[in-house]
C-alpha cells in the first residue's frame, strides 16, 4: 500500500511518533474504525501525541488521516481486484473450460474400446515426446499396478526399434499433443504397417496421427501447436488419461468378482 505521507518524514519522528505511523501503515484498515482515544488506549501513548503527529505528517486533523487511510486501503484493494481480473480469475476460467469441454469429448464406448485393447494386448509400448513424458511415465505406471504389461519408450534409438519390430499382438499408446510430431507419426506408422495395435491420446484438433488409429481419445486445448508454445497446458491430456485409468480399473475389478 503506498502510504507516502506518512513514511516521507519517518526519519524525523520521535520513537513514539514512529510508533504510532508503523501500527498506522500495517493495521490501517483497523485504524479507520478508531478513535483518537481508541488508538492512544491501544500504543499506550497520549492523545496530544497523535494530533500533533498528524499535523507534523501534513494533515489538519486525526480525521483527516483516516480519510487518507481509507482511501489508500480502498485503492490498493482496487488494484489487486484489477489484477485478479486479468490473471487469476481467467487462468481459472481457462482451466474450468479446459476440464469442461475435455468431459464433454469423452465417449464411453471410445473409452471401453481403447480399455479392451490395453487388457488384450501382450505388452503395451507407451510413447510420448517433448512436455508430454511426464503423462506418459504417469500413464505407464499406473498401468502397471493394473497388472497390465507396459514399457515406457523415450529413448529416440528405442522409438525406432519397436516401430521395426513390434508385433501384431502388441499395442502401442501414443500421446501426442499436438498429434504431428515426427516421432510419433512414424511409430504410428510402423505399428500399423507391422499389424500392431494403434492407441492414441490427442488434441481434439486436425491432425496427423489420428488416421492411423485403432482407437482414439481426445483431450480439449485452446492451441495445439506445442512447436510455438510448448508450455500449453495439459489438464485435459491429464484428465483423459485419468478417465481411461479409473474405467479400466473398474472393468478389471468386476471381471475378478
């Protein structure tokens, strides 16, 4: 808060002078509600010292400093509701309509379709670039404690062996952003080409490596184009994965009762 006329002469103050402009800058709203002899009670300090101090620090009276404070309370609450506005409150709506529109996206049967291919296949490669690893090595994991065979491929040299030599009773699961990145269309590709099984998890955008999909998954994002910004969010890549999680759980669960 910028309290200038009462911190423009703190050098020159007396110790209980400075006493009172310290309580005044950091409890100013509770200042407001005072009195002169409320706030003498409250410092231990007499009434003449406060009216001589705010005649020392340019104002006419006591009243006139609270009406100092209560404007400059009221315009630093003025600004953070003005930087809300434009920061926090939106960086929630984006992420609420993110969430929002990737649930809207989903289909059971898409859902239950890519479910099946995970529980059948005989090992399942999951594959994922750039800033969606981190969703991959997640997605890898929790698969495994499903009791579903899945190796995590990263690596460059690996992507290109398993494109050669995966076999048709096997799946690979793609997450892909923006669904163009080289890497993943040309394991995309070979899998297909090899008989394999084709999962993807991807942007609801025009892209390439849908075509070559068994099945398909979609997640919403205000720009696909991880090549200029790869710091888009990826609340809906993480809430697709966990859609596809918690229903193969259940499926699982049922088939053993």
């Amino acid at each position: 808060m910028k309290l200038e006329r009462l911190t423009g002469s703190y050098g020159q103050l007396s110790s209980l002078e400075k006493k009172v402009v310290e309580f005044m800058a950091s409890s100013p709203e509770e200042v407001v509600k005072m009195t002169a002899r409320d706030l003498s009670e409250k410092l231990f300090i007499s009434k003449t010292t406060i009216i001589n101090l705010c005649k020392k620090l340019g104002f006419e009276g006591y009243t006139e400093l609270k009406y100092y404070l209560k404007s400059a309370s009221e315009d630093e609450k003025k600004v953070w509701k003005e930087k809300e506005v434009v920061s926090f409150s939106e960086i929630l709506r984006d992420l609420r309509e993110e969430a929002e529109k990737t649930l809207d996206l989903q289909k059971e049967e898409n859902v239950a379709k890519m479910s099946e291919i995970l529980q059948s296949a005989r090992t399942v490669y999951v594959v994922a670039r750039g800033a969606s690893k981190p969703f991959g090595s997640y997605l890898n994991t929790r698969l495994a404690m499903l009791k579903i065979r899945t190796i995590f491929v990263d690596d460059f040299n690996l992507i290109d062996n398993i494109k050669d030599h995966i076999e048709p009773d096997e799946a690979v699961l793609l997450l892909s952003l923006s669904g163009n990145t080289k890497r993943i269309l040309d394991i995309a590709k070979g899998a297909r080409i090899r008989g394999a099984k084709v999962l993807v998890i991807t942007g609801f955008s025009d892209n390439k490596v849908e075509k070559y999909a068994d099945s398909v998954l979609y997640a919403y994002a205000k720009t696909t184009d991880t090549e200029v910004n790869d710091l888009i969010s990826r609340v809906g890549m993480h809430l697709t994965l966990q859609i596809l999680l918690t229903y193969t759980q259940k499926m699982l669960e049922k088939r053993r009762t």
